[in-house]
C-alpha cells in the first residue's frame, strides 16, 4: 500500500514518540516542547493535505488517531511522574481519567464493529475539542518548566482537560446507547462518533 503524505506525517509523528519520551525523561524541556509543536504541526498539516491533495486513505483514517493517542498517552503519563521535570506535574488522576476514557471509547468502536458491523466512527467535535486541549495541556505544562510564571495557566488547562474528557466520554456513552436501543441502525441513519478515528471518508489522511 502507498504511502501518502498525510501517513507520512502521521508515522512522523509516531516517530517523534519515544524522542519526546527521552527528552522528558533527560529532564530537557526546551526539546520535549519543540518535539511536541512539531507533532501538533504534523497533526494539523496531514488533515490539510488529506483534504486538500484529495488523499483520504483508510490507512489514514487508523493511522492518525493511532499516532494522537500514542503521543498524548506517552506525554500524560511521563509527565505525571513526580520531580520528573521542573513545571507543573500531571495530577495522576487526570492521566488515569483521559486514559481511562480512551480505552472505553476504543471498546465501545469495538463493540459497535462486532455487533453491528459498523466500519465508520468518525469522532465528534467535542472529542476534537478535547484532543485539542490535551495537546494545548501538554504544551503549558512543558512551557511551566521554563518559565514557572505559567504553572497556574498549565493547572487550569489540566482542569479544562478534566472536564471535557468527561463530557465527550458522557456524550459517547449517550451515543452508544442510542445506537443500541435503536437495534443497530445503519450508519447513515445514525451515525457512530466513536473513535478511533474517522472512516475512509474522513479529510485526515
């Protein structure tokens, strides 16, 4: 299978995973920050291109979310490790929350797969949201290690991170519960925002 460009940022991007890992762990934050812009650069760029060059691919449409929850579940739970770098640390419970709900949104897309046989999830625009404010999250708090005047702005962007896990995970379990009440409806008539990612239709590559 040819590899696009849009999969090439996202395998980039898984790439840039264990390099992010050794930055935190060797106590530099200054690359720990820029290898985590380029990943958020990455992650708006393969969308553009997918959209844009006409490269939608289903590879794509597992690749790229696989590449976002590799790199935001690494940073969470590295940088929930007490005295491992000099900012704001992850609150364990924050890191186990937005885990925690990655892992039953994925058995919930599994189910639906199983059960209905369903083969698009496309995510909902809260669950953007959300990913959107874990990277923005990750980014302050790497940032408070270099200027401790923004570990209050870092905490309460791990508070808004909080909230929205909850929100989007209470907005799938509905979902769910929809689609299961509903004996199973196609995906035309009620369509699934469970992740992973979006199907072969999504504009990431």
């Amino acid at each position: 299978m040819r590899l696009t460009l849009p999969n090439l940022l996202s395998v980039l991007r898984i790439g840039l995973v264990p390099l992010f890992i050794i930055a935190v762990l060797d106590a530099r934050p200054g690359t720990a920050l820029v290898l985590m812009l380029v990943a958020g650069v990455t992650d708006a760029l393969d969308g553009l291109a997918a959209r844009y060059l006409h490269q939608q691919s289903l590879l794509g449409s597992y690749l790229d979310p696989i590449a976002d929850k590799l790199l935001l579940a690494s940073a969470y739970v590295v940088l929930a490790i007490p005295g491992i770098h000099a900012g704001v640390t992850i609150p364990v419970w924050v890191t186990v929350l937005v885990l925690s709900r990655d892992v039953i949104i994925l058995g919930l897309a599994l189910v639906l797969s199983l059960t209905f046989g369903r083969q698009r999830f496309p995510p909902s625009w809260i669950s953007k949201l959300n990913t959107t404010a874990q990277i923005v999250a990750v980014i302050l708090v790497l940032i408070s290690g270099l200027w401790p005047l923004l570990a209050g702005v870092a905490t309460w962007s791990l508070m808004a991170v909080a909230v929205l896990t909850i929100l989007s995970g209470l907005q799938y379990a509905q979902r769910m519960a929809r689609i299961t009440g509903g004996g199973g409806a196609s995906p035309e008539a009620e369509p699934a925002s469970l992740e992973p990612g979006a199907g072969p239709g999504s504009p990431k590559g």
